[in-house]
C-alpha cells in the first residue's frame, strides 16, 4: 500500500521528514495576557497542547508489511498531550516531534 507525498518542513535549508508513524507539530503561541488584561511572563505562561502539523511519517508498520495510513495530514490543527512531545529546534523554530497515537483530536 502507498501513501499520499507529503510535503516536507523546510526550516531554513533543513528537511525534516519523520520515520513510521511519528508527526511534526508547531505548537501555537501561548497567550500574552490574561482574560483581566494583565501581561504574563515567559516563565508564568502554560505551553498550549494544540499546534498544527507540519510533517508527517510514512505510517506505522503492519504485521503484514504494509504501511497503516495516518489519519492525521499536514496542516491539520491537533489537540495533543502535554507530555508526549519531545521538543526539537531547527534553525531556531520549536518543533515537537511526536507518535500519531499522542494526538487526542483534530480541531475543525
């Protein structure tokens, strides 16, 4: 079975293609104020557990040989776990690298 080509994350130079079934996800910005106007800190703000995929892997092997597909696409928003990321820069830009699994839902 094959996959669909995805386009890959270009990070100045830098391609970035996941293995199996692992996905690149570009956090959103966390807030810069509270919802009474007060501007909060770096070190006080919750990293957000939502971004958007920005690369993803071929799919996750079968017993068979074949490649399962993944439901997740580039550009899909997501809401992820918190503690699942492993945080990589490129060139740098955040990134977190993560197993499709580690998704909780795509936001539409």
């Amino acid at each position: 079975m094959s996959t669909a080509t995805k386009p890959k994350k270009k990070a100045g130079g830098v391609k970035l293609q996941p293995l199996g079934d692992r996905v690149v996800v570009e956090r959103e910005e966390s807030e810069e104020k509270t919802a009474g106007g007060i501007v909060l800190p770096d070190t006080a703000k919750d990293k957000p557990s939502r971004g958007t995929v920005v690369a993803i892997g071929d799919g996750r092997l079968l017993d068979d040989g074949s490649r399962g597909k993944l439901q997740v696409k580039v550009g899909d928003k997501v809401l992820f776990t918190s503690y699942a990321p492993e945080a990589i820069t490129v060139n740098d830009q955040e990134l977190l690298l993560m197993r499709e699994e580690d998704i909780l839902a795509v936001i539409e």
